[in-house]
C-alpha cells in the first residue's frame, strides 16, 4: 500500500498577510477582507511547484495529496468556525455506508461566511485548473454539496468504500481540506479503478490540518476509517464542476441522496428554496 502524498512547497521565508486575521475574527460570523485571505493564499500557493502537482495529479489517476497547502492562520480560522458549528451538525447512520455529522453550504452561508469567500478564491482556482487541466466552474447555488463541513465525532464513526458519483452533465472534482485532526482516521483509497490497462494501487494518507486531497471524484475509490474512543476529525469539502448541467430526474435522486444521508430533509428543501 502506498502513501501518494506530497509536499511541492518550497521552502522560503514567507511573509503572513493574515497573522492577526484569527484574532480579529474570533466571531464565527466575521468575514476576513477578501484582499487578506487571497493575499495568503495567493502567497503560499507561489511557493508550490505547480508543474510537479500537475504531473502528480496526472500520473495518479487524477489525485493530488499535499501535506502543506492552506497557511496556518487560514487553516486555524476555519477549524475555528467549524468548532463553533458543532451545534448545526446533522447527524446520519446508514449501515454498511456511513456514520457522522455534516453542515452544508446553506449553513456556512449565514453562520461561516470566510469558507465561501475561500471557495471563491481566484487564487485557488486558478491553481486547482492548472493542476486538472479543466476549467472549472463553482457548484450551482441550490447545491449543498458545493461546500460543506464533515464531523466525525463519536467513536466508530467512518464512511465505507464509495466514489464521489456526479449527476452533473460533465466531471466534478472534489478538493478535500484537513481542518481538525485528533484521530487515528485514514483516507484510504484506490487509485486506477477506471483506468483500463493500469494495474490498480491502494494507497492510505492521514490529512493534517491546512493538508490538502484534489481528485476527480467518478475515478477515485475511496472511505474514511472509523474514528477511536476520544477522537475528532473534521474535513472541509469542496466541489467544481466543468459543465453545471443536470437532468431534472438526476436532480430529485441527487436531493434525496442529500437529504437522507447527510443534511437532512429541512436543510435541503430550505436551500432549494432559497431560504436563510
């Protein structure tokens, strides 16, 4: 089994344009000025060696794993938020699937505005395109998919062998943000599931905070293990997509596979509404 991961930063002084941003956004509700978060991150994304991120991204079958991406003090905001969230997680069990907690989008929007100013980074974006190759765009507003925290925080909670299947017209990628981790979880996966001809190669990684995993979602096979006594992972996820097309039947089976195994019934139709 191996361990993808990699660290294509290059060591330098780095100056931190948010090294006051955690302090003076304690409040879960405050939003850093745009200018600060795609400052840092536009920072530390100039240190990576993209041309070695692209390669690795392709030779894995469409998987990235960085140990280094957010700068610290993005990373220790946004653990923040998602420990004050921990009142809005909706808690699911679906045997032989998965067990856990989660918050959408919706929720972020009103309570957590900084992870949608990150989803939105031009920064991010441009460094998430030149490492797939696509251009991408973000999840349409009535997907609760589009960013969304993962809690896992009683003992046996996991979720099992699955793809991240998209109802959308073209692929949507999934880029996978360590934000707590207190656990002996692992993501394990295996790599060339759907490459013919490439033999198949299993692989294991634990995601640090501020850790990044960028993959294509219909070709990544792939489960969290289950959480010990005493232990706490939290996971930010986003989602792009190249064409944001869906049919209406997709659509309700995508709502319903939403509502039932992760947000909830009241989320979901509140977000399709448009409400608060």
């Amino acid at each position: 089994m191996s361990d993808a991961r990699t660290s294509p930063i290059a060591r330098a002084d780095e100056d931190h344009p948010l090294d006051a941003l955690s302090e003076r956004s304690s409040l879960i509700g405050t939003v850093a000025p745009p200018s600060e978060l795609e400052l840092a991150l536009a920072a530390r994304i100039s240190r990576l060696d993209g041309s070695r991120a692209r390669v690795d991204f392709l030779r894995q079958g469409a998987f990235l794993c960085l140990d280094e991406f957010l700068p610290p003090e993005i990373t220790a905001l946004l653990a923040a938020s998602a420990r004050a969230l921990l009142s809005e997680v909706n808690r699911n069990y679906l045997p032989g699937h998965k067990r856990g907690g989660s918050v959408s989008r919706y929720t972020i929007d009103r309570l957590a505005p900084s992870i949608a100013q990150l989803y939105r980074s031009n920064a991010l974006l441009r460094f998430l395109e030149r490492t797939c190759g696509d251009r991408l765009l973000p999840s349409p507003d009535d997907d609760p998919h589009a960013y969304a925290l993962y809690y896992y925080t009683r003992p046996g909670d996991y979720i099992g062998w699955h793809y991240d299947t998209s109802y959308y017209h073209g692929r949507r990628y999934t880029l996978l943000i360590g934000l707590i981790d207190e656990s002996s979880c692992r993501l394990d996966y295996v790599l060339h599931t759907r490459d013919p001809g490439i033999p198949e190669e299993p692989g294991s990684v634990q995601i640090p905070p501020g850790g990044l995993v960028f993959f294509d979602g219909d070709r990544l096979r792939h489960r969290i293990t289950p959480l010990g006594e005493r232990e706490m992972r939290v996971s930010l996820t986003f989602e792009y997509l190249t064409d944001p097309g869906m049919r209406p039947w997709w659509r309700l089976i995508s709502n319903m596979k939403d509502a039932v195994a992760y947000f909830g019934f009241r989320q979901v139709m509140r977000g399709r509404r448009g409400g608060a």
